[in-house]
C-alpha cells in the first residue's frame, strides 16, 4: 500500500469502545460536521440529517432504556444479555458525543457521510465508533419517544449513531479478508 498521510489514517483507525471522559471541543466537533458535509452525494442530494448528542442525560437514559429492552429479549444470548448487565454499562461505551446519522430515502449517501465523519475523526487523534446495534431497540414501540427527542426534519429516519470521543484504548486490528476482490482486464 502506498503511505501517506490519508492511507495511514485508514491502516490505524479502529473502533473505539472506551474513552475518556472529556468532550471534544467544538471546533473539533464543527470540523468533523464540515468534512461529513463535504461527503458526495447522488446528485449532490445531501439526503442526510446529523443529530449531534452531547447531553449526558440523554445519553444514560438511552443506556437504560435500551438494556431494559435487550434484558426482556428472552431469545438473545445469555452472553449478550450479561454484557448489557455490567454495573456502568454506556450504550455508546462512555464516549461523551454521539452523532446519530438519519436519512430521507436511500441511505448509501448518509453512509459516505459517516466514513468521512470518522476519517476526520481519527486525523484529529479522536476515537469513533458505530452503532448499529442500538437501532433494534430505537426502532422499538419503547425507543420512539428518543427518536421524537431528536427532533427529525419530516421524512428523516435514523440510521446509526457515531460515538466520538477521546479514545481510552488502543485495540488490535481485525482481520480483513484481502480477497473479496476480482479483475476484468
Ligand atoms: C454499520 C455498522 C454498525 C456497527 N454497529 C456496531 C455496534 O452496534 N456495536 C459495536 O460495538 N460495534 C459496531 N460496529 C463496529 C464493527 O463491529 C467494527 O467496525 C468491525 O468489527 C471492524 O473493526 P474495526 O472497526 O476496529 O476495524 C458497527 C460497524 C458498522 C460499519
């Protein structure tokens, strides 16, 4: 691979699932909605909404609500289900900022978005990661009343959150299966 900078940003991104408690600043955080916004889209559509999430209050309620869910879920794993129990659990693992990404349509736009959001995010040292899994529950009859807090424009529809932060770890790489590829030429 060739090595520069952006390549570089890419080999050493990780998802982050601890962080410290300090907020990104804001112009960290306004740097990460510009470079998002810089995203390309299907005929420059920019069908894409972010919900930036700073508010602890929120946050904890989210935890606990979406643990309540996924504890009353009798067919998950007991594996799972004990993770959620762990005194201190943080559906966003502690990280004080969640963007949630929402889309009018088709979603491919909104996820070019989120990559360059989280790019950006490792060029300035901060950790991100998505989350997908909390969508079940926000989806939910019980999660509605998160999603009406965030106060969508009409006809948006969330599709993951972003946790930025600064990161309290520094995992492994995962694998990655370098074959998923084939050549006409
Ligand atoms: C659409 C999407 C949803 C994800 N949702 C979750 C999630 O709910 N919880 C989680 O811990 N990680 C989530 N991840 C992170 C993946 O587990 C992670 O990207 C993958 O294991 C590769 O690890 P890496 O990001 O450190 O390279 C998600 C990633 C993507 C792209």
């Amino acid at each position: 691979m060739i090595d520069n900078e952006l390549t570089r940003i890419i080999r050493e991104r990780r998802s982050i699932r601890k962080y410290r408690q300090e907020q990104i600043t804001e112009e960290q955080l306004q740097t990460l909605l510009e470079c998002g916004f810089l995203a390309p889209s299907g005929g420059n559509s920019q069908n894409w909404h972010i919900t930036v999430v700073q508010s602890k209050d929120f946050l904890d309620k989210l935890s606990a609500a979406n643990r309540e869910h996924v504890l009353a879920d009798k067919d998950l794993p007991q594996a799972i289900k004990n993770r959620f129990s762990q005194s201190g659990f943080s559906v966003a693992f502690g990280a004080p900022t969640v963007l949630f990404i929402s889309a009018a349509g088709s979603d491919v736009n909104a996820c070019f978005l989120a990559e360059h959001i989280v790019l950006a995010a490792e060029s300035l040292g901060l950790g991100t990661c998505y989350l997908g899994g909390i969508m079940g529950f926000l989806r939910s009859e019980e999660g509605k009343s998160f999603i009406d807090e965030m106060d969508l424009p009409d006809g948006y529809e969330p599709l993951f959150g972003i946790t930025v932060g600064i990161p309290d770890e520094k995992p492994d790489a995962k694998p990655r299966d370098y074959t998923k590829v084939n050549y006409l030429r």
